[in-house]
C-alpha cells in the first residue's frame, strides 16, 4: 500500500517537473529598445556594439528571442519604457525615478566608468563633487551620472545645463560655453573620434579620476505581462555565459571587432 501512494507521488512529481521543465524551455520573445551610445549600442557596430552582444547571447542562452528597436535619443528610450511604450532596455542605471517605474534585472550587465570631459587647456581639480560649483557643468537629458551628484544638482550646488544630447554638449565644449561634460570613458572617447575633426579632438581631454562607476542592467516597464519571467531568464542566461567562460570570450571578441572597424573607419576618413 506504502509502495503504491510512493509510485502514485513520484509520478505527480515526475509530471510537475515535466510541466515545469517545459514551460522553461518554451521559447519567449522580447522587444528591446536602444540608442545610439558606441561602442555599447548601435546599429552600425559589429553585433551592435558590446552591450547589445552581451543582451543577446544571455537572453539567446535562456531561449528567449530578441528584437531591437533603434531611437534617436537616450531620453526617449528610457522615457518611453518608463510609460510604457515600450517592453525594455537595457545599459540603465538605478536611479530613485528609475526604481518607482521599472523593473530591473538582478545582474548587472556592464559598469560604467564615469568621468569629466574638459578642454586641455583647463585644468579642474577636485576632491569631493561639491568642489565644481563654479564651474557650468553640461549634462544630457534622461542620464544618470551619480547619486551624489543627483543630489548636489537637486540642491543647485552645481551649476548644471542640461542638453538635448551628448553630441550636443561635446560641442559645447569645444566652444567654451560649459566647462566640464560627464560622460562614460570609453563612450566619450568613441564619441570625440566620430563627432570632432583631429585638429578639435585635440583640444578635448578626459580626467583619470572617474565620478563613479555606475552599475548598468536590463530594465523592463512595470506592466510588461511576462517581465518577471523575462528577468529571471535573462539573469540564469547571464550566470550560465559567465559561468562557462563564454561571457569574457565575447567580450574580448567584440572588442576585437569594434576595434578594427574604428581602425577601418578612421582609415576612410583619412582618404577623404
């Protein structure tokens, strides 16, 4: 009789795993959206640049299929998931508005290095964020650079302009009209190569000291019916890649890629 009902449960069990196993292995779709951020994101990159690889293949690890979507700016990216017209992003930082809206992946993606573009031939020290307060600080509508200097903005001890777009700020700049741009390292560095002529990119340098290092992750609107199980695949998609050794191949593969079409690109210009 004992034996009977043990047969009777392991077959319920057998059964329930089954189902579950099948529900995890059943294929799922994504729509992301992306900006133009290089070497990170963008349609002209190889693989779309190093962050649309990572997404990618973790989701592709998890049976997930993905589908990008490409706008014109950071901020109606991040603004249009946020409302809801769009599933998701992702390279987004937490921030206290971020955190009310969206839903966030458990592992970080990629962490950012932030630090203060300014023309060579100003020089800027600092010890603590609150030390720049006379100087006009550019920023670009819908990023995060940092808590701490959130909050300094937020109580006007930095004096802040906001634009429309990094490339917009980088100009800036150049021009004199603000003094320091926070930006992503690599990001600013690809930025000064594709928006600035030689002669222009030479007058634009960047401080060794970064402003923080910002943590980036997989965001998702708070509505999206699936996002949970969205969330938990991508982080198991995520762990099995970095886990295998296969996240740092791709890593080292991309960048590898990114570089010889810089190089490519750069050649091109130069016969012109």
């Amino acid at each position: 009789m004992l034996f009977g009902r043990l047969l009777v449960l392991l077959a319920a069990l057998a059964v329930a795993t089954s189902v579950r196993a099948g529900e995890t292995d059943s294929p799922l779709k994504i729509k992301l959206t992306a900006h133009e951020y290089p070497p990170f994101m963008s349609q002209s990159l190889p693989y779309g640049g190093l962050l649309t690889r990572i997404v990618r293949e973790a989701f592709k690890a998890a049976n997930v299929e993905v589908e990008i979507e490409s706008l014109s700016s950071n901020n109606r990216v991040i603004t249009g998931v946020m409302v809801g017209l769009y599933d998701g992003a992702y390279g987004w930082a937490h921030s206290p508005e971020r955190d009310r809206k969206l839903h966030y992946s458990k592992s970080s993606i990629f962490t950012f290095r932030m630090v203060f573009f300014h023309r060579r031939d100003m020089e800027i020290p600092w010890e603590n964020l609150a030390d720049l307060g006379r100087y006009q600080i550019g920023t670009t509508l819908g990023n995060h650079y940092s808590d701490d200097f959130s909050l300094l903005q937020a109580q006007r001890k930095l004096k802040v302009q906001e634009a429309a777009s990094d490339q917009n700020n980088m100009r800036k700049l150049l021009l004199g009209r603000i003094d320091l741009f926070p930006m992503e390292e690599e990001a600013g560095q690809m930025l000064l190569l594709q928006s600035l002529k030689p002669a222009e990119q030479a007058q634009i340098a960047f401080q060794a000291r970064p402003i923080a290092l910002i943590p980036t992750y997989l965001v998702l609107r708070r509505d999206l019916p699936n996002a949970a199980e969205l969330l938990e695949r991508f982080d198991q998609g995520y762990k099995q890649i970095s886990d295998s050794g296969q996240l740092a191949r791709i890593v080292g593969e991309t960048r590898k890629a990114l570089v010889a079409a810089a190089q490519q690109n750069h050649n091109k210009r130069k016969q012109q």
